[in-house]
C-alpha cells in the first residue's frame, strides 16, 4: 500500500482527508494511507473526520473533532511504503505566474475573437434599424455580398457569447466529472475553436456560417474556459479576485488593437482569407502557451476532491448576488452598442469611433485590475481585519456606471464628455465581472463551490446579453433631436440602461436594510452570508 503526503501551503482551503491520515508536525506534512477503491469522506460526513486548515503561511494546523482517535504514526508508518507529493505554492512561484500569463494570452486572442467589448459600428454598419455589431466579421457580414442586409447576422455573435455565458453550468459539470482530465479538455476546446473559425472560411451558405463561427466557435469558447477558472481557483486563493481582473483584463489588451488589424485584412483580403489567417493566428499564439495550463493538484489529487456543491442555492445571499448580476447585464451592453453610433449621430466624424473603440477597452482594463486588486485588500483594522466586503464593491460598480450613463451620456453634446463617459463606464461597469470570484469565497470557503456558483453567475450575464436586442429593437426610436436628453433617438435606451444599472446597485442597499429579513430565511448552514 502506498502513501501520498501532501502539503499545506498558505492560505490553502480546508482539505478533506481520511481519519487514517498524520500530520507530521516537523515536516509540515500529512501522510494519507491509500488503498484501492477508497473512496473519501466529505466534512462532517463521519464522527472521526479529521479537518486540516491552513490559515498562516507554511503552518498548518490540524483539529480532530472531539470523537476523533488519536493517530499513531508508527502503526501507520509500519510497512507502507510512502510516495511524496510537493505542491508548488499558492498565489505566486513560478507554476501560477505561468499559468496566468497563459490564460491572459488564451483570453486576449480567442475571446477577442468575438470582438464584443465597444465593436459597434466601426463600419457604421445598421442592423434592423440599430447597430447591434458583435464584432467587426458580422459588421463586414452585413455591408458586403452575400448576406448584405441581413438582419439576423447578429445572431453569429450572440451565438458566440451565449454558449460561453449560459453554458457554465453544464461546463462546470463537465470540469468536476472529469476533473483529472482538465488539460486534455482545454485542449479539445481549442481544437473545436479552431475547427469552428476555419470552417467558417468554407461555409457555403449563412446557415453554415452561424453553424461554424457561431456555434461551434461558441461552443469550444465554453468547453475550454471553465477548465481555465477551476484551475485559477487550484493556483490563487488570497490573490483570486487580481487573478480574474488580469485574465478578463486581457480582453481589454487585444479590444485597443485586434479589431483594426482585423478590419484592415478584411478590407484588404476579404473574408475568407481573413478567416484562414486568423485560424493560422491563433494556432500560433495560442498553441504554444497551452502546455502552461496545468492545475496546481496532480492528476490523482483530483480523484480525492468531493463533487460540485451547489449548496449556495439555500442561501439567501446568493439570491441578491444573483439578482444583482442579472440587472447589471440587463443594462451593461448598451453603452458599447450605441455610444459611437451616438457620436455620429451629433455629426463627429468615424475616426472617433475609432477613438471611443481603444479608450473603453483601456477603461476597462484598469477597472478590472482594479477592481480584482480591491477585492483581494485585508486593510488593517477593518473590520476585524477582514477583507473589503465585496457588497460594497458590488454596489459601487453599478452605482456609479449608472450614474454615468444617466448624467453624462445623456447630456453629453462634447467630444470631451463622451470619452470622459466610455471610460468611467467601461472602468466601473467593466469590474464587476472579475467580482465573482469574491462572490463565490463570500457564500463559502468551500473549493467545490467556487465553480459552480461562478457559472451561475455567468449564466445570470448571458441572460442580460440575450435580452439587449429585443429590447434596444423596441426602445430605439428614429427621430434625432440634439437639443433634447439622449437626443431624441436613444433617450429610452439611456433610461432603461441607468435605471438597470442603479437597480442593480439598489439590490445590495435593500439587502443590508433588511438583512434581519435574510437571517431569517436562513434555516441552516454556516455560511449564510447574512449581514451583521
């Protein structure tokens, strides 16, 4: 029979071992008898269940529950033959960095594909009456042969996004029943992406084209990303939320470039030829960064780690997290959509779609990094020391994104307000994605519910994307008067985008003034979130 030994590094989740286990407290190790077929206990499932936590760095601590027998490390030891296992250390060494500057890399090139942050109208490009372009192929789809015209060519995109946001939670299953396999399933996410985009250069007919760059591009974008989260989850703990301000940020990198180089080779290659290229592209950007994702926990590890938990659907928390990201996403798109169309509108040239294109992608990188950085903060004295509550946070970003769409996109008749207004939109507005990593740590410590509640989430995001084009088609008038609010044509867009955002913002204030309502919804469970 051999051993694993496993160690506790800083700030590491609570582990879940066997009552045969042994921590050595002279090596800061544990030694865990393995046996064939044996499968692990979750905490709190048996009497005997010994619990290991870590909360300072490089001093683990081990509490048996009262019931608990005292381990014996000679029995233990007599004849097992011991295999050790040294994991590289959390938030930071060599293994994280690689990994996170691999995922920024797969972020900025094979979601920058869909071009979605600020693409509207680079061409000035009008679908069914709006402009409503998810990325510079589908506003070239629509000024060129053969799908001139078509008002569903948005579709491409949506397809696109849809599959990334509303698919988490199937992916997340995906990620926790075949968690070993991880590597292998980025991978074959990246093999669908590609076979997705070079196809696509081959369709015949629009039907092949949604088929290709939409679903099939759409799904691998969902199989290989989660994979990506659940190991940020392995490699960061106390640095998570900076983790996924980073690889979101990423998006915000390519968003100042990718598009015009994309346009310049379809204006100069065509579509096919651009397809091809950029097929060829992200095989070589992408593909050799790829060997750099690997989780923090050996293959066998992951055998040990309990299934998905999906406890937090009993917490009233999550309720307001989750209403909260719905009502954000429900107003987030709009600004990107229609702030160049916008300036066009008040008779500013192209060249400053241009302009408001490189300077939201920048906003919003900062408000990512930002925001992530903000999330991780322990400030001294606090709060008992803690870190910053990520409900103020989630208050602030909508609040103020809000506010700016309200008061300045509105009003605004300047050159100076509109990119005053894209980067604080993008800046606020753009931080709330990287929240969900505190969101998730905030119902609960747990590691197998950092996944499925981020997912959730997500898919709360994509409902708010599947929304925006019905209802800019229903809000967008025709008539543009530059001497009234909105002038005229989006005034209803504004209003319904800022009265989303503060919404959203409002769901946390009325969280904390009823919170005694949510403790008493509570019924069990040690991690309510409830307010104080």
């Amino acid at each position: 029979m051999a051993t694993k030994t496993e160690t506790i590094y800083p700030h590491q989740a609570t582990l879940q071992i066997w009552p045969e286990s042994i921590y050595h407290a002279s090596t800061d190790k544990i030694t865990t008898p393995r046996t064939a077929g044996f499968q692990p206990y979750r905490l709190g499932v048996r009497p005997n269940l010994v619990r290991v936590r870590s909360n300072q760095r490089r001093q683990g601590v081990i509490e048996a529950l009262p019931s608990s027998p005292e381990p014996s490390l000679e029995s233990a030891e007599q004849g097992v033959e011991k295999v050790e296992i040294q994991l590289p250390p959390v938030d930071g060494g060599a293994g994280a960095w690689k990994f996170l500057f691999a995922a920024f890399i797969v972020e900025a090139f094979l979601f920058g594909m869909t071009a979605i942050e600020m693409l509207s109208s680079v061409t000035g490009a009008d679908l069914s009456g709006f402009p409503l372009q998810f990325g510079v192929f589908q506003s070239y789809w629509y000024t060129h042969a053969p799908y001139a015209g078509r008002s569903d060519i948005s579709y491409i995109g949506t397809l696109e996004t849809s599959f990334y946001f509303l698919g988490g939670p199937f992916a997340t299953y995906l990620v926790h029943r075949y968690r070993r396999w991880q590597r292998e399933i980025i991978w074959a996410g990246f093999a669908i992406c590609i076979v997705g985009i070079g196809a696509a250069s081959w369709a015949p007919d629009f039907g092949t084209l949604v088929a290709t760059q939409g679903v099939i591009f759409g799904l691998g974008m969902l199989v290989i990303y989660y994979p990506i989260f659940n190991m940020m989850n392995e490699w960061f703990v106390e640095r998570r939320g900076l983790a996924l301000g980073v690889i979101c940020g990423a998006t915000g990198v390519s968003g100042m470039f990718l598009p015009f180089v994309l346009q310049i080779l379809l204006d100069r290659y065509g579509p096919v030829t651009t397809l091809r290229i950029s097929t060829i592209g992200l095989i070589v950007l992408i593909g050799p960064v790829l060997p750099l994702l690997k989780p923090r926990f050996p293959k066998d590890f992951h055998e040990e780690i309990s299934k998905a938990d999906f406890s937090f659907f009993k917490m009233p928390l999550f309720y307001c997290f989750a209403l909260a990201g719905l009502l954000q996403g429900m107003g987030y798109y709009f600004p990107g959509f229609f702030a160049v169309s916008y300036a066009e509108s008040l008779g500013m040239s192209s060249t400053i779609g241009a302009l408001q294109l490189v300077v939201s992608a920048f906003g919003q990188l900062i408000g990512q990094i930002v925001f992530g950085y903000v999330s991780d903060l322990r400030l001294p004295g606090f709060w008992m020391d803690q870190r910053v509550p990520v409900e103020i946070l989630i208050f602030i970003s909508p609040f103020v994104s809000g506010i700016a769409v309200l008061a300045l996109w509105g009003t605004t008749r300047s050159l100076g307000m509109l990119i005053a207004f894209d980067i604080i939109f993008a800046f606020f507005a753009g931080g709330f994605v990287v929240l969900w990593a505190r969101m998730s740590t905030t119902l609960s410590p747990n590691p197998a519910l950092a996944l499925p509640a981020l997912s959730t989430f997500a898919c709360m995001k994509g409902v708010g994307n599947l929304l925006t084009g019905p209802v800019s088609a229903a809000l967008l008038t025709t008539d543009v008067r530059t001497n009234v609010y909105g002038i005229g044509r989006y005034e209803n867009i504004i209003a319904y985008s800022g009265a989303c955002m503060m919404a959203s913002a409002m769901v946390m204030v009325v969280w904390y003034v009823f919170g005694k309502v949510g403790k008493r919804l509570e019924r069990k469970g040690e991690f309510c979130g409830c307010p104080k």
